[in-house]
C-alpha cells in the first residue's frame, strides 16, 4: 500500500510483574496518508493487543495488534469512506483486519528494539520499533 507513509502501535504498559500475558491499558493507533498531494492524519478507533513480555527471557516475548480497519477516523466522513472503500487505500470489505506481530524482540540502552511483521491488506512489511515498558510497583 504505497500511499500509506507512517503506520504506528503506541502501547503503554503497566502491571505489577511483566512475565505474563499483558492487555494494554493505553494505546493510540494513527496513521499518516496522501491523499490528493496532501498528507492526511488519522486514527483507528478499535484495536487490541496481547502481549507476552518476560525481561528475563526476551526470545518467548511476543507481541500481536490488530486493527479493525473499518473503525478508521480522520474527522471527516466523506475522506473516511473513500478510505475504507477504495482499492488504493484500506478496501476494508475485503480486507477487514491490519496486524502486526512480533518476530524478535531485543534490549537496547534504554528501551527494547521489536522486529515486526505489519500486515496492511495482503502487503506484509517488516518494521522495528522502540518501544517502552513502564513497570507500576
């Protein structure tokens, strides 16, 4: 989906031990796009994750997201519908679901490194993301 310029997971954390299954307690999906030579902002309305982080066993954390395309929101109707239902954008009829899985997660100074595999229709792109855990005692 070559229109599509910057897709982003934005998931804060917080729990007393991060060796377990986690759904997020605040997360923001938005997304930039072109449209007709002007970048549009946006955002998707219903999303979930499950996330399995352990610190001390990095190789079995996971992360999975998912994005009901059809909840997309730009604040206006009109480029919202030609959005879910054009074939050059989300074409959200036949393909309802945006996903993004974990392939490998590393620690880096400050943060962790995810190696995704993000899904927008058939297209499957690979994307690393800094990400932080946010650890409530």
């Amino acid at each position: 989906m070559k229109r599509i310029l910057i897709f982003v997971f934005c998931v804060s954390i917080f729990g007393k031990s991060l060796a377990q299954t986690w759904q997020p307690v605040t997360a923001d999906v938005g997304f930039t796009a072109k449209m007709f030579g002007a970048s549009v902002e946006g955002k998707f309305k219903k999303f979930g994750a499950v996330i399995k982080f352990d610190p001390s066993n990095l190789a079995a954390s996971t992360i999975i997201a998912y994005v009901d395309a059809s909840t997309i929101d730009t604040d206006n109707t009109l480029r919202d519908k030609h959005l879910r239902e054009k074939s050059d954008f989300f074409e959200v009829a036949k393909y309802p679901k945006i996903t993004m899985k974990s392939t490998k997660i590393e620690k880096s100074e400050n943060s962790y490194v995810g190696y995704f595999d993000l899904t927008v229709k058939s297209i499957t792109k690979n994307l690393k993301v800094h990400f932080y855990i946010h650890n409530q005692r």
